[in-house]
C-alpha cells in the first residue's frame, strides 16, 4: 500500500515538530510511528534499514525517513518526508541567526555564553552513548582514541576525513564483523541504473563544486561547496559535524566561535535532525547571502548528499547487507567517530565554553540532567542559558 507525497508530508512534519532529543531518539520515534503505528514494515528491516543509513555518510535519522519516504511514495515521497521532519528546526534557527546578529550584543551576551556552556553538557551526553554502544571493546576503545588525538592535532576538514578513512582500514584489518540478517527489506521504488546516476551525480557534485567556486570566487558557491562536502563525507551525524563546519566556517571569517558555539547550544532546543545547524550558520555569516537565503542555501546543501546517497544504495542494499568487510568497514567508521567526538568535546566545545568555576558547574549540572534524571534537552538548553545571564 502507497500514500501520497502530501501525506507522507504531514506525517513527517508532525515528527519534525514534535522529536526532540537527537538522532538516536529519532530513530525510535520513526520505529513507534511506522513500525509499531502504522507497520509500514516490519522490526527487522526496520533495524537493516537503520544500518544501511549508519554505514552512509551524513545523517542518520533524516536517510531513514527519506528512505521511508522513498518507498512509501517515490522520489516525491522521500523529498516530503525530509522537508516535512527537516523545515521545523531549520526555520527555527535561521529565526534565532537572525535574532542574535541584530539583537543588542551586551544583553544577549548571557544567553550566547549560556548556550556554549549547554553545548559541553549535550556533547558529553552524546559522547558516552557513543563510547559504550561503539567502543566497547580494548580495540574499538584504540581506534577511537588514536582516531581523537589525529583530530585534535589535525583540526581541520582533511584531519577529519583522514581520521574516517583510518577507521575503516582499521576496520577491515582488526575488526571482526557485525551479525547478518536475513529478512529482506520492501522494494525500494529505485532501478539500479537509478541508484547508479545518483551515486555519480554526488561523486561529481563533490569534484565540480570545490573547482566552480574556485573560479567564480562567489560566495555562495563557497558556501553551497563547504555544507555540500560536509553532507557528503561527515559520518556519525550531527554531534560529529561540529569540528568539520567549526573548521570551514570560523578561520574563513564566516562565522566567529563565539557565535558558533551559540547556536550548537540552540539546536540542542529545537526537534528535528541536528544536521539543520547549517541553516543557523548560513543565517548568520558575515558575507551575503546570508539571512533567510543563506540559511536556505546552507541547509539544501549540507542535506543534499543525503538524498543522493540513500537514492543510489537502496537498490543495492541486499547485496551490501552479505558483504561482510563492509560491516566490518563500518565498526571501525564508528570506533572512530567516537575519536572525532572526544577530540570536539575537547576543541572548541569545552575550551570556548568553560571560563570559570560557574561553567564548569552548569555544564556538569546540565550533563547529569539529561543522562541520569533524562530531562528533555530543549528544557535544560533554555534553564541553562536563563542561569549563565543570572550568574
């Protein structure tokens, strides 16, 4: 049975308004609603379907409702779907971009170093649950932390890149695989010769953009190329791409650190994927466009991969799912993911954050609300930022 693209829409903006608590958390409210609700298929290809998109580049919980979407309703399907779980938080944060670049900068000063200080406590979150579900073993434990200190030494887009590709050939090398299922997945709606075009069409993207703005020295093919490379070749999600857009973005002048920090600490209050950070960064860079266009712009950029790639391996995924050196690809991808993280919490999350005794206290505070008594993230963003301006 098939819905409609609009109603695959407004199932999807319901979610999109309503899923707080990151990708993970995502991933369960999409098992309740199409698994469980409306059992659009079954546990087990849910779960193969979750893997293939962990195994992708990009975000996790947005492929999986685009995949959702593509299978449900065609290529319209998957758009509605990641514009109806994406357009919430992503107007929401081009909104706070534009409220913090034209708001008094004495007074909102409290609340921007407020929201740095929740980033260090979101991040900590996110790191343990990473570390015990990826790293739970002495060999994944190594790669993460050979993968951290690369990453703290190389801070840069190619060091983050490096440190995935490093991860996968540790992988392949030491890592024994993940176990195979054997129920098959719906019919993904997609020809292989399909999913071969949209493979190439990103493969090509990833080449053409960095030389286009290259020549043109336009600002927006700058911008389209960086959010599109960061789309492309970001695994983990959205806690990993900090260290990569913190890399392009605040060295080129685009955006400063201060108000970076900021708004990582504000997409922590908002449902939807993390990934839509990039429409806050687009909002409030210094160059043109910027605002409601940049915002715009930044966002279609950094997801566009996302679609490329779930359109072009769906078709292939039962074949993927029995090659066991890409399972084993992927263990290692993940160990060091968890490197990558660590390596953030240390720059520039806890370094451009905690200043003083009272930080410390605050991040710590807001970390054992949300891993021991789990209070909502978006609650303990805007207590934690209300008590930096009273501190």
């Amino acid at each position: 049975m098939r819905d409609s693209p609009l109603a695959v829409f407004f199932i999807f903006l319901r979610l999109g308004l309503t899923s707080f608590g990151g990708p993970v958390a995502h991933l369960g409210y999409f098992r309740l609603e199409f698994v469980e609700r409306r059992q659009w298929l079954a546990e087990v290809a849910y779960a193969d379907l979750v893997a293939l998109c962990q195994l992708l580049p990009g975000p996790a919980s947005s492929q999986v409702g685009i995949a959702l979407g593509l299978t449900r309703a065609g290529y319209a399907g998957g758009f509605a779907a990641w514009l109806g779980f994406t357009a919430p938080s992503a107007l929401a944060l081009i909104l706070f971009g534009l409220f913090v670049t034209h708001f008094d900068a004495a007074l909102a000063g409290g609340w921007l170093h407020g929201l740095k200080v929740v980033a260090v406590a979101v991040v900590a979150q996110a790191l343990w649950g990473m570390a015990r579900t990826l790293t739970p073993d002495a060999r994944r434990a190594a790669i993460a932390l050979v993968a951290a200190c690369i990453a703290t030494a190389l801070p840069n887009a190619l060091g983050q890149i490096g440190v995935i590709a490093a991860g996968a050939v540790a992988g392949l090398l030491f890592l024994k695989a993940a176990p195979l299922s054997l129920e098959k997945l719906p019919a993904s709606n997609i020809s292989r010769r399909a999913g071969v075009i949209a493979i190439g069409l990103c493969l090509a993207l990833l080449a053409a953009l960095p030389l286009l703005a290259d020549v043109s020295r336009h600002y927006a093919a700058e911008l389209f190329d960086v959010f599109f490379r960061a789309g492309a070749l970001v695994f983990g999600g959205g806690h990993v791409v900090l260290p990569l857009l913190q890399a392009e973005v605040v060295p080129r002048g685009w955006v400063s650190n201060e108000l970076f920090m900021a708004g990582y600490g504000a997409a922590q209050a908002v449902p939807g994927p993390l990934f839509t950070f990039a429409a806050y960064l687009g909002s409030v860079s210094t160059r043109t466009p910027n605002g409601w266009l940049g915002g715009m712009l930044a966002a279609v950029a950094i997801f566009l991969p996302s679609f490329l790639l779930v359109c072009g391996a769906l078709p292939f995924l039962e074949t993927l799912r029995q090659h066991a050196g890409a399972r084993r690809a992927l263990t290692g991808v993940n160990a060091a993911v968890v490197g990558l993280l660590l390596a953030a919490f240390y720059n520039p999350v806890w370094t451009s954050a905690i200043l003083r005794p009272a930080d410390f206290c605050l991040a710590a505070l807001g970390f054992f609300l949300l891993l021991v008594w789990k209070w909502p993230s978006w609650l303990v963003v805007v207590l934690t930022a209300l008590a930096a301006v009273i501190i």
